[in-house]
C-alpha cells in the first residue's frame, strides 16, 4: 500500500493516510481502527491536509505534477490543480484561505488560493523541498528542504509581496516538519549534510560523528 500522509479528521471520529501504491486516502474509523472507506486521492498521492472547517482534503499527486482536492462528506474528487514537478508537502493557513504545496524538482513553494483553486504565486526555496508548517499567527510560512539541508523561512504579511526572509542549516536530511506552540519539530532521516563543489556540482552525503 506504501502510507504516506497522514491526518486525523476535525471530530477525531477518522484518520485518513494516502496510500500511495493504491491510489486512495483511506478513511480509518478510530473506534473500530478498521478501514471504513477510500476517498479518491488521484495518482501517487504524498502528503496531504486537511482545512480547518475539515471540508476539504488537499493531496499532492508526485507523478501527476498536481494537487487534488477532495470533498470530504460527498467523497469525491472536485478540482485538480496544476503545480511544479514532484509535488510532496502540503500545508493550510490557519485562515484556511491558502494552500501551500511544494514541489520537489522545481524547487518551490506554490501558493494556491482555495477559493479560485488556482496558484497565484511561487516562491524559490532550498533544494528539493519536502514538508512546510505555518507559524500560528500566520505571518510566516517554514519549509523543510531535504537535499539543501535546512530550513527556508518566507514573510507571508503581505500576499502581494512574499519575502525570503533567509534559510537555516541543519545537519541532516529534514523530511518532516511540525510546528507547535512557538517550536518546529523537524524530523531526519539521518543526521548529517550534503556537500557540493566544482567537482561534484550535484552534492553527496557526508555523514556526521
């Protein structure tokens, strides 16, 4: 099945995870903790997110270059929207007036406006970007970039004018990230750092002590 993604819905009654091999989200009751249904997730589904009304699922598609949105109580597919190349991580604004996927290739962030489904803006960020995670307050968007190996952190005040505010090395491979009463968990998957020169334009892994 290969799980991906993983959410809990607004109730608790449900716990979603993308099954990337089968092409679905799943739908877990917690009572019984047996699937109860599928919700169709269109192709390779990643990461996904759930908005705060708890309505609407927003799933990257990797192989699809696009991000799925599904209508949680009907159970259906009800807009796909075109992004960059490798999408993964997805993220909601606590408005839940902005999407946030990122593409791996690209390189980006990609804005997306949830009342026109469409992107609207991009931001470059470090290399092969993986999870992203609002501050509470809204104000800033914090992105995780497995190859580059930190944190790219953008100023979202003003929607007109998105600012990379800089980006923070960490000795690692980040693939997830939380944030959470002021402090962002970011989890490895080894702890050490890609190196890259003249030489080696493309990098390779130098493991920590």
């Amino acid at each position: 099945a290969r799980p991906r993604g993983i959410e809990v819905s607004r109730h608790g009654k449900f716990v979603f995870v993308a099954t990337g091999d089968d092409n679905t989200i799943q739908s877990i009751d917690t009572a019984t903790r047996k699937v109860a249904g599928d919700l169709p997730s269109g192709p390779d589904p990643e990461q996904f997110a759930l908005d705060p009304a708890g309505q609407f699922l927003y799933v990257a598609n990797e192989d699809d270059a696009a991000v799925t949105v599904i209508d949680v109580a009907a159970r259906k597919a009800v807009a796909k929207i075109p992004v960059g190349v490798e999408p993964e991580g997805i993220a909601i604004s606590p408005d839940g007036k902005t999407v946030i996927c990122t593409s791996e290739t690209t390189s980006m962030a990609h804005f997306i406006d949830t009342a026109d489904r469409k992107v609207v803006a991009n931001v470059l960020v470090g290399s092969r970007p993986r999870s992203a995670a609002f501050k509470p307050d809204g104000s800033e968007l914090w992105i995780t970039s497995e190859v580059g190996g930190g944190l790219s952190i953008v100023d979202i005040t003003n929607p007109d004018k998105l600012r990379l505010l800089g980006r923070r090395r960490i000795d690692g491979m980040p693939f997830e990230m939380y944030v959470n009463a002021g402090r962002a968990f970011v989890m490895l998957n080894d702890f050490g750092r890609w190196v890259s020169d003249d030489a080696n334009p493309y990098g390779s892994w130098v493991q920590s002590s």
